[in-house]
C-alpha cells in the first residue's frame, strides 16, 4: 500500500461514520415527543434553543410555550364568560316565565290572558306577536284555513317551532313579515285553541329548540282558559 493510500483510508473510516450521524428533523422530533422530560433534565439547553416568533425577532422555547398557554387561557376564559352569559340569560327567560304563568293564574278574563300574554311575551321577552285564537269562538280561524294549517304543521303534536309560509303568517298575525313562530295547541288534545308567538328572526323558533318552558305555557293555558271560556 503506498503512502497515497495510507493517507486516505483514515479520512474515508472518518466521513462515513459522520454521514450515518445525521438526524433528520423527524427523528429529532419523534424522540423529542417520546421523551417530553428532555429539556427539563437538560435545562442549559434551553438557553441556546430559540424559535421562530409570529413577530419578527425570535423567542425561547419557554416564553413560546408560555404564550401558547396564555392564547389556550383566553380561549378557555371566552368559552367560560360565553357559557355564563348563555346561563344568566337562560335563568331570565325561566323568571320572566316563571312570573307569567303566576300572572296567568290571577287572570278573571280572557282579556286579562291576552294582556299578560303581551305584555311579558312582547315587552319583557321582546318577541314581535302574539296571537290567541279559541276554537269555536268569535276570533276562531277559518274552518278550511284551520283544517289545513293543524294537518300540516302539527300532525298529531302539540307544539310547531319554525317558518310559516305568508298566508299562515297573514292568517295568523295579519302581517307577512314574521320570521318564525312558536305555536301551540291548547287543551289536552289541542281542542280548545291555538297561540302563536311570532318573531321577526328567521332563526329565533326552530325545532331543535328546548320546548320546556313553551311546555309549561301550554300547561297553565289548558288549566285557565277553560275557567275563562265556554268549553
């Protein structure tokens, strides 16, 4: 082996073993992610590890991982502050409900009904309309109107949430720009009549809605209107 050779061999034994070293960015990351206590058993390495910022400059490793907590912090406190604006408001509605129908019970007419119906309905729920048809009365639907509307929004139930088309809407409420509506039957087989609340938000009464309170409105009505009534 001559003097050229021997100089060489060493440097190649050198260069392949430095190639095989080599970590790529996903090894790193994978045992980064298989041993997450690294840095914390390695700390003086913090010092010389910096990332990228969302601002031009960079920070360390600890002070992003900070604002990352702090960003999941007010996202968490939004969602809080949102579930608790949904609750208080949710806890209004049940008052406000809760005092109509003790209203209701006070009633001696059916005008007085309406008038407590309006004025906590419109005024403190700021709904758009209320309308309170008796069946058999002199503000009765007409029959084939009736006959039509009961078949095709209730279908056996006692309750509709959502649209009207724009004769429902003027049969109902003498206007055409109600949005959606809650209605329901009154009686224990809706026999005795029909209120619809009206709400000029295409969204605000929909299906998928809780009925409870509406449930305990419908409740109250079949309890008084007959004390009111001629049924």
């Amino acid at each position: 082996m001559n003097e050229t050779s021997r100089m060489e061999e060493p440097s190649m034994m050198l260069a392949e073993p430095a190639s095989d070293a080599v970590l790529t960015t996903e090894q790193v990351t994978e045992y980064l992610l298989s041993n997450p206590d690294f840095l914390v058993s390695h700390p003086h390495i913090l010092n010389q590890i910096k990332v990228p910022h969302l601002l031009p400059g960079s920070v360390s490793l600890v002070e992003r991982q900070a604002e990352q907590l702090r960003e999941k912090v007010k996202i968490l406190q939004k969602q809080l502050s949102e579930l608790l604006s949904v609750a208080k408001q949710n806890e209004r509605i049940y008052r406000i409900y809760a005092d109509l129908n003790l209203r209701l019970f006070k009633c001696r007419t059916l005008v007085d009904v309406e008038q407590s119906l309006s004025d906590v309905l419109l005024h403190q729920l700021e709904l758009d309309e209320i309308s309170l048809k008796l069946f058999g009365s002199d503000n009765d639907l007409p029959e084939t109107s009736k006959h039509h509307l009961l078949k095709k929004r209730f279908n056996d139930r006692i309750y509709y949430l959502g649209r009207l088309s724009n004769a429902e809407m003027a049969m109902m409420f003498n206007k055409k720009n109600i949005g959606s509506v809650a209605m329901m039957l009154l009686g224990e087989q809706g026999e005795m009549g029909l209120l619809a609340i009206g709400s000029h938000q295409p969204h605000h009464f929909h299906p998928g809605m809780d009925t409870l309170l509406i449930t305990q409105l419908q409740q109250f009505l079949t309890l008084i209107v007959p004390q009111l009534a001629e049924f």
